[in-house]
C-alpha cells in the first residue's frame, strides 16, 4: 500500500564557498599554484601582480542570496555601485610584503640526458650478433625492469618474442642471449634474473683473489646460509676461518644489489618538496613565516571595472549589455570568493601551524626529538577551535622547513604511552630511544626483542615485547638474527 506524508528534517550543506576553502586548504604548495594558475585562466576578471588596477577586495559585496546558475538575476536589480572602488589609493597599494625576494624559491632545472634503457640498447651496437639474437636482446632489454633485473621466467620470455616480436627461439637461445650479451653490458649485473645471481655476475667481473672466489662459492653453494646468517654453519661447510668469512662478506657487501638504480643518466625528476611554512630560531624565539608562494596578491581587473562603469553611465540598456551585466557579475563573485577562501587558507594554515610550533616549542628549539610531545589532531582542533578535519588536512600534506631540516607536519603528531612515573609519554620519545639502544648493542651478539624490552623497562618505559617488535618493524630495523655480523 502507497501512501504519501509530509515530513521536516533539519540538514547542515556546505556552502559552495566552503567546500573551495576545504579543498585549498590541503594542496601542499606546488598543487596550490596549479590552482591559483587554473582559476586565473577560467576567470578573466582575476588577475595577479602589482598593476594599476583598483582593487576590489574590499568593496565587492555578495549582498545575494541567489544561486548563480539555479536562479535568474534580473541586471536592473544589481547595484553596480557595489562593485566599483572610488579610492585613490587602493589598499593593496599600501599593503607590505614582508618576504624579500631572495626567499622566492626557484625552479630547480632538471638535465636531459640518455635514459637507462636507451643506454642499454646503444651498448648491443658494440656486439656482433645476427638479426635474430638482436632481435632477442633488444627485446630482453626492454624486459629490464629500473633495478636492474629481468624478473620473468626464460619459458615466458621465448612465448612473448613469437606472440608480440614474431620471433620464434628456444629457451636455449634467449638464454646464451642472456648470458653472453645482455648480462655482459654495464653497469655490471644488469639482467640477472635474481640477486643471487646479480652478485655473482659481478664477482665473476672482479679480478680473482681467494676471497672474492670463497665470496663467489658461498653465493652458489650457500646462498640461503648466508642470507640468513648462519655462519657457524658456513664456517664449518666450507672448512674457513672466522677471518677468511668475514673477508668474502666484505667483498659480497661491496656489489650493488640493484644495478639499475645506479645508472647516472637515469633521468628520474626527483620530487622536490616545497616547505609551507618555515619556522627559524631568532634570539632564542622561534619565529614561523607562511611560504610566501601561498600568499599571492590576487585583484579584480581594470578591464571588468571599466566595463561596469561603461553600463553604468550608459543611457540606452540594451538585451546585450544586461546579459553582459549578468556575466560579469558572476565572475566577479566568483574572483571575490576565491580571493577570500585564499585569504581564509593563509588564516588557517598559520593560526594551525603556531599552535603546533607553540604546542611542540622544546622540539623546535632544540632539535631533540625525545622532547616530542604526545599530541593528536583533536589536541590543536581544541586550541584553535576549529574542526578535527581541518586541522587533519593542514597536517597531512604540508612540510615545515626547520634548523633541523625539512619535515612532514603529520610526523608531529603521535600517541601516547605511560612511563613507570605514570607521566604521558610520546612513542616517537620511545621509538627514537630504542633506536639508540640498536645502534649501541654489540653487532656480535644483537639484543633480541626481549632483552630490548628489558632494557626499555630500566629505563623507565615498561612496553612489552610484542610492542617492541612493532616499533623496531615501523623503524625497519631487522630482527636480532638478520643484525649479527663477524
């Protein structure tokens, strides 16, 4: 049975305006300035810079509650005095920039070069082989993943050349292609199809000495001993000293595990990340300034004034003229609303990072990350008054240039633990404490996670062992085993 009824319910929608604010607020910089240069092209009446355009921060008004697009604006009803600016002296005229130019950040240039598989394809110009075998190496050079490796099994290989290459080969010959021409290209190593057998192609490179040969044994015969480092095993395996292992470990130390990341024409654009905010020590204060490529200085164009001063004075309005009214009111809404969320954006961005510079002040100023705090995103909503959300995305994408160097703002933040005084400590404290007890232990006889936990509890942390691992596993730190050297 249908029935039909009435119903009220109270619903809270984000504005428009809002939302814009919400999304700005978490682009880190460079994405910021993508969208700065994206609404400056889709909006004609914004522009940047100092020029002698009037400003009209000041005196644009949204005195409608219309929705553009959802509602009809009649143009008589618009109030163009509203829109126009009589100052002489505007006040962005007057306004300071207190960063100086030398702060600009500049674009870091990034040399063209040779790639490393364009590399690896010149070098097959150096062997003679026939049409057929260069047809497999050239295939098998492209296979080389960035390490270094070819990480597909012969039989997969020879199946690909005949569908895709229409090359038609044997396991058997991709293999002699393997062995003697693309393995023998440098760097050393490259097309190994495991790394066992990447460090024993460079070996094999090495000029002979007794112990790169008990190196090159060990690797063939032992392999997984040796990963595992069970030496005692190997020493009596193989009939060696203590002395002879620890040699051949020192030259299977000195190889390149991923070949390919080695290459100098890699060609690879390494992020650069661009700090939001920077704080500095000044006299024994800490002193935090907003990168000043978030802070653009944004107006309303001449052109759009001169337009609305056009209609205004005109006698005759024509259909034409009010349909010109009606778009260049939206678009100076719209470049009013932006330059306001930016401004809200630059409010927010510095009213958070200062109570979290404020909040973490001993770190700042010293540097010791023990003096972390714990802290979490409710702890600065509260100081700040502002949402959890809010706060959340300031800290998840901004980066804070320090004496200390370049950090990610959410590193800051961290749970708490209670020490054997029952005070609230951070486990980053806990985490960099530990990791200072690894580097100290005698690498002959690493601790085990339970004597770790022991000596944590000693000094005043009880934390339990199965909590140790999973601090020295976020630390990526390898278990007592995988630690022990000779």
């Amino acid at each position: 049975m249908l029935k039909q009824n009435l119903q009220q319910k109270l619903l809270q929608k984000l504005s428009p305006q809002q939302i814009q604010l919400m999304k700005l607020i978490q682009l880190p910089t460079q994405a910021f300035e993508e969208r700065l240069k994206q609404e400056i092209e889709e909006n004609p009446a914004l522009e940047t810079g100092k020029d002698e355009a009037e400003n009209f921060e000041d005196t644009l008004t949204n005195e409608y509650e219309d929705d553009l697009g959802n509602e009809k604006i009649d143009a008589d009803d618009i109030n163009i005095d509203e829109y126009l600016s009589d100052d002489e002296f505007p006040s962005y005229k007057t306004q300071t920039n207190n960063y100086s130019s030398d702060d600009e950040e500049k674009q870091v240039p990034y040399a063209a070069g040779t790639t490393f598989h364009q590399s690896l394809l010149n070098q097959l110009n150096t062997f003679s082989i026939n049409e057929q075998e260069r047809g497999i190496a050239e295939f098998l050079v492209g296979s080389i993943d960035d390490s270094g490796y070819i990480r597909r099994e012969i039989s997969d290989l020879v199946d690909d050349l005949a569908f895709t290459q229409n090359i038609y080969t044997t396991d058997q010959e991709v293999e002699k292609v393997l062995t003697n021409v693309v393995q023998k290209l440098d760097p050393t190593g490259v097309g190994a199809l495991d790394l066992k057998e990447c460090l024993i192609i460079q070996l094999k490179e090495k000029s002979e000495t007794p112990s790169r040969l008990l190196a090159i044994n060990i690797l063939e015969n032992a392999f997984d001993q040796f990963v595992k480092k069970h030496y005692k095993k190997l020493i009596e395996k193989f009939s060696i000293t203590e002395e002879q292992l620890k040699n051949a470990i020192t030259e299977i130390s000195k190889l390149n595990p991923k070949p390919g990341s080695s290459y100098a024409g890699n060609n690879k654009v390494a992020e650069q990340i661009i700090p939001d905010f920077t704080i500095k020590i000044i006299d024994g204060e800490l002193d935090l300034t907003l990168n000043a490529r978030n802070a653009p200085e944004l107006h309303i164009s001449r052109e759009y004034n001169d337009m609305l001063k056009g209609y205004q004075v005109s006698k005759e309005k024509t259909k034409s003229q009010k349909d010109t009214v009606l778009f260049i009111k939206q678009k100076l809404d719209a470049a009013k609303w932006f330059i306001d969320a930016i401004k809200q954006r630059q409010q927010t961005l510095l009213v958070t990072m200062n109570a979290i510079m404020q909040y973490q002040y001993d770190y700042f100023l010293t540097g010791d990350e023990r003096k972390l705090k714990p802290m979490i995103l409710k702890d600065i909503a509260d100081k700040i008054n502002m949402d959890v959300s809010t706060v959340s995305r300031v800290a998840n994408s901004k980066y804070v240039s320090t004496p200390y160097g370049t950090k990610l703002i959410k590193d800051f933040f961290s749970e708490s633990m209670k020490n054997d005084q029952g005070e609230d400590v951070s486990t980053k404290e806990i985490k960099k404490i530990l990791e200072t007890v690894i580097s100290e232990e005698d690498k002959r006889k690493p601790l085990t996670d339970e004597k770790l936990s022991k000596i944590l509890k000693e000094k005043g942390y009880p934390i339990a062992r199965r909590t140790v691992a999973k601090y020295r596993e976020q630390l990526d730190i390898s278990v007592a085993r995988l630690r022990k050297e000779i």
